[in-house]
C-alpha cells in the first residue's frame, strides 16, 4: 500500500507539474497535450502539420505516460491526453483512436528462431524457458528486455501475452523502446518487445503463432500482440481542441500517421 501511495502522490505532482510548464503567456488559442512517449513523436508531427494551415494556434505535446494523460484529462489540466492502451474503466471524457500499432517480438537478426507460439513466449518472459535450445536454437542462455511497469507497450504485452503471470524478475529494464532495439542488436541471444515503427533490417520479428506481423495482419487483427493509439478529449473540451480532433480525419493528418507506420484497422 505504502507503494501505491507514493506512485499515486508522485504522479499527481507530476502532472501538476506538467500543469505549471504549460502556464505562462496564455491564450484562447492554446491546447495542452500530455501523456505516452510512444504516441508523442507522432503528436508532434502531427502538431507540425496542422499549425501550416492554423498559425495561431498554440499546442503544446509534452510526455509524461499513459497514466499520466488519464491523471490530467480526468483532473482538467490537460487537453488532450495521449494512451498506448486500453483503458479498463469509464471516464467523462471522449476517445478518438489515432489508429493501432503492433507489438513486434524482436531478435537478434543471426537468431535462427523465426516462429514461436504465444505459449513459447509466454514461458520465455515468466522465465520457465531459458535458454534458446529449448525452442529449437542455439545452446545459449536467453537474454530478455522490457519495458518498464506503466509502459504502455509493456501493458499491451502483458494482456495479450502474459495472461497476469509475471514477468521474470531477471529481465532487463529499460526505459525507452529505442534502448531496447539497439541492445537487441548488439545482443545475439536476446529477446524483446519493441513497437512496429521500430522494426528494420538491424533486429529480426518473429512471426507469433503463424502471423507475421505487418501492417495488413496488425490491420485486419489476425496478429494479436497490439495496441490502440488513443487521444482522450475532456467532454467540455475547447474550440480549438475540437478543430485539432475534426483535422484528423484529414488527408494531410493521413499523410502524417502513414509515415509513421501508424495502422487504422479495415
């Protein structure tokens, strides 16, 4: 409990902090977004392309975690809150889905592992498999890489992999997807979960129970490990807020999620 308390009181002063860097020379025109690192490039990509055609706008995209949007939409301090995942409870405020991104289960490119079954891999982040020669590969002990606890990639993982049994506690911690993937490619025994946007030559997906994960199966759902990419807009919500969410529907805002290999479902 006394673990509760203290992430509920640290969390709230952050998001009062958040509140005291968006003061300042204030104007009507000006909106506040705050939350998930994951959605916050694309946030301000976005941002970049609607303030072309709306140069008096002030927006604001400042990190912080999907909790941490939930904490300052529900509270009135934010705007707009950006969440990696599912919400499991109501709240009086709207949901506007940017779209889906997968969850890709990465390797080492030399790993010879192509395929595993949701069991296998369940088993390798509770631990019970560790070591790749027991799915098949080389005799080397596997190496695994998480994010930290209230990501909301790791939240994603945990709902659709893990099934509430708990991650090992050998994994290695860090704290931003881009850490992950460039100890996956230093690391030939390694294993972890990175983003789709992230995939490239230089780490190796494995296809999850038959299903490769691609744009077209992240699209249609036949590949399960996924995540909505969620704006929650406070009910009261400003003009300028609404003008923001109705430009998103564009062709330019299109534009903008295509490049950054964001998914809207068929």
């Amino acid at each position: 409990m006394k673990k509760i308390n203290k992430y509920v009181a640290f969390s709230l002063i952050l998001c009062f902090g958040t509140f005291i860097l968006f003061q300042g020379d204030v104007s009507s025109e000006e909106v506040n977004i705050v939350g998930s690192t994951s959605i916050q490039p694309v946030c301000e990509d976005l941002v970049e392309e609607y303030r072309k055609n709306h140069s008096k706008s002030e927006i604001s995209v400042q990190g912080g975690g999907s909790n941490m949007a939930i904490k300052c939409v529900n509270a009135g301090i934010a705007d707009i809150g950006m969440c990696s995942k599912q919400l499991n409870k109501n709240y009086d405020f709207t949901e506007y889905e940017l779209g889906r991104e997968g969850i890709v289960v990465a390797v080492h490119p030399s790993n010879n592992i192509s395929d595993l079954t949701t069991e296998e891999i369940k088993g390798i982040f509770d631990g019970n498999v560790t070591n790749w020669n027991q799915l098949g590969g080389e005799n080397k002990p596997i190496n695994v890489f998480v994010r930290e606890e209230g990501s909301g990639t790791l939240d994603a993982f945990k709902t659709t992999v893990m099934n509430k049994t708990s991650i090992l506690n050998e994994a290695i911690v860090l704290n931003s997807q881009g850490s992950i993937k460039q100890s996956i490619e230093q690391d030939t025994s390694s294993i972890g979960i990175v983003s789709f946007s992230y995939l490239d030559e230089n780490i190796k997906a494995v296809s999850v129970d038959g299903t490769y994960p691609s744009e077209e199966s992240i699209a249609d759902g036949s590949y399960m490990i996924q995540r909505p990419f969620l704006l929650l807009i406070k009910e009261d919500s400003t003009n300028e807020t609404q003008n923001f969410i109705n430009w998103l529907n564009s062709s330019q805002a299109k534009e903008v999620l295509d490049e950054n290999r964001i998914i809207r479902g068929v």
